[in-house]
C-alpha cells in the first residue's frame, strides 16, 4: 500500500489520506 513506500516531505498530504484510508478498512 501506498503509505508502506518511503515519501518526501512533498508526499506528506498523500501520505495522510492514504494513512486516513487503512484506518477506514481496519
């Protein structure tokens, strides 16, 4: 999944949406 991959400081909102969605499925 997305938030597994290592981000830029530039990906932090993706990073946050995608963190944001595995809550959602658990």
């Amino acid at each position: 999944m997305c938030c597994e991959f290592e981000l830029q400081k530039d990906d932090e909102l993706n990073w946050k949406l995608c963190l944001h969605v595995l809550l959602e499925l658990q």
